[in-house]
C-alpha cells in the first residue's frame, strides 16, 4: 500500500502545477483477469502521443470540494448547473465538470478555470483551439455516482459505462437499437446472460457514438459491435460514410463492480492506462 501511494504521489507530481492539491490517494487494481488496461501508474503524468489515460472518480464529493468546483466552473456551466431538477444531478454535475477540467488543466498546464470548452453539432465538448499547441482530445460519461474521463493525443476519442441492471424495456430498447443480426443472437442468449450482454452492447455502440460526436442518433442501429459475453470488443460494421474515415478500436472499460465500460478511439495501437481515484468515496 506505501509503495501505491508513493507512486501516484509520483502521478500527481508529473501531472504539472499540483492539478489535484495533493489529494490523490490511491490507485487500486480491479479484479476483472480480463480487463485489458493497466492500473497502479508507476511512472509519472506525461502524455505520449499513442497513450490514452483514463480516470475513474467519484462524483458525490465532500461540501468543501464542490465549493472547489463550483468556483472553477464557467457562466454557461454554472447556469447549466442551476437547470437540474434534483440538487444530487447539480452536484454530481457540478462535480463532473471541476474533475475534468482539474484533470485537462493539469495535463495542459494551465488553471482548470482558465480552460474554454466549444461544442459540437450534437453537444460534444472540445478544448477551444490549442491550448499552448497541444492538442488534446478527451471525454467524459457518467452513471450515477462514478464518472471516467479519457485524455489523448493520439484521436477522437469516447468512452461510455453504465451499471449493469435489469430493465423492463430490455426487449423494446432490443428491437429499436439492436441491428436483426445482433437482436437474433441476444434471443439466443440465457436470460441470466441477457444484462451483462445488452449493456456490452450499450456501452461499445454508445462509446464509438460519443466519439464521432454524434452521440446517439439515427446510427445506433447501423453500427454492429461484439457483445457476447467474454467476447473481445470489436467494431463488425460501421455506417457506411465512417468507413474509410480512421481506424477505429474499442476497447473495455472495468470502471469498477457492478458497471460495463467501453472506450473507442480513432486510431489503433494505443496504449490504455486507467487510474480509479478514491478521495472522494465518501460524502460528507
Ligand atoms: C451524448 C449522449 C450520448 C450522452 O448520453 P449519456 O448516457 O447521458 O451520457 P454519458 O454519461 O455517457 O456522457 C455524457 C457526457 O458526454 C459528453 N457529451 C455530450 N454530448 C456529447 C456528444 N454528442 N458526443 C460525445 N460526448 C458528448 C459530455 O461531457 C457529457 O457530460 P456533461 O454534460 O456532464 O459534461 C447523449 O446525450 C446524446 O446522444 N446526445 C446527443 C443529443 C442530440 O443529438 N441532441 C440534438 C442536438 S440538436
């Protein structure tokens, strides 16, 4: 346990002007043998051009922290903010965007407040321009109380988890997104089964949507992905106008028990690193 914290002490360190205030407090190694990304960082923050980091955290934090938030987060955001119904989805938003730009703001080197998001056609946040030339690509997907965020160079990048529950409009979200040739082989499934796989599905097809930045849309049914279980993550077929467009790879998420995630990116070859952050577990 010493050695794992001095070691993302080490992170913390590598990712520029003390991004996290110190607070980052350990990396655990989940339990999934097939989880194919490392953990336990042992080197510190530096972003190569084929890496992809990916963090897992918490989004229901202490007062003192969401006060932290809130004081870094833009007009827009804030106001965004103050349209959520429930005071748990505020906090959890307001939390969720403090995370992400203290995370972009420590790989850019720059204040988390001084980050500009623009949008795409479908709501995809981007960094405005280069940020001191680099260019950087990230995305954020929550469920309920966890988040992960993805940072890159290397592409487009988007990921999606979701906690695996059972849902009495299974058969109907089925029939609407599942292409003939994925909904046949669900049927084939046993029922036990049956969560585990739909949620495989979700995530991969929902991971490559938020990474064109359509999010989704009319294509959920035109992209076929690997599902069964234990099977590897893999796009089978694209819609026809991104089929040329990169080479794509999808990759699995373990953000923790209970949950499925995928992440999807525009280019092949990268090398995947997931850090679970657990300062914030417990809300005060
Ligand atoms: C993006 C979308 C897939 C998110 O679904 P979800 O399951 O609620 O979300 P996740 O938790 O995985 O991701 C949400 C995050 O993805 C990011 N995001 C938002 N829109 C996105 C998009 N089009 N593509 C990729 N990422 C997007 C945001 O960071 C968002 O979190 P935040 O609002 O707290 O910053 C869904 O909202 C969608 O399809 N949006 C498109 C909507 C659309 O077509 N609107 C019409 C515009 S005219």
């Amino acid at each position: 346990m010493g050695k794992e914290l001095n070691e993302t002490a080490q992170v913390a360190r590598g990712l520029g002007p003390d991004p996290f205030q110190g607070s980052l407090a350990s990396a655990r190694r989940p339990e999934d043998p097939l989880e194919p990304v490392r953990y336990a960082p042992s080197e510190p923050l530096n972003l190569r051009q084929n890496d992809v980091h990916v963090w897992s955290f918490c989004l229901d934090v202490p007062v003192a922290s969401l006060t932290r938030f809130h004081g870094i987060l833009s007009p827009d955001e804030l106001e965004r903010a103050q349209r959520f119904h429930f005071e748990k989805h505020r906090k959890r938003y307001i939390a969720g965007r403090g995370w992400l730009r203290t995370l972009l703001g420590g790989y850019l080197g720059i204040p988390p407040e001084g980050i500009t998001f623009a949008y795409g056609e479908y709501g995809k946040p981007e960094l405005l321009g280069k940020c001191g030339n680099q260019e950087i690509h990230f995305n954020l997907t929550h469920s309920d109380s966890i988040a992960c965020a993805a940072v890159t160079r290397a592409g487009a990048v988007g990921l999606d988890i979701e906690h695996v529950r059972p849902l009495t409009d299974m058969g109907e979200l089925v029939n609407r997104f599942f292409s003939p040739r994925e909904s046949s082989l669900f049927e084939m499934l046993n029922r036990n089964e049956q969560p585990g796989a739909f949620f495989n599905l979700w995530t991969r097809k929902e991971a490559w949507l938020k990474a064109t930045g359509e999010g989704i849309s009319q294509y959920l049914k035109q992209v076929e992905v690997s599902f069964l279980p234990g099977e590897t993550p893999q796009l089978l077929e694209l819609p026809e106008r991104f089929q040329r467009a990169c080479e794509w790879s999808l990759h699995a998420l373990n953000p923790g028990p209970g949950l499925k995630g995928a992440l999807a990116i525009a280019v092949r070859g990268t090398s995947i690193a997931h850090w679970h952050w657990s300062e914030f577990r417990a809300a005060s």
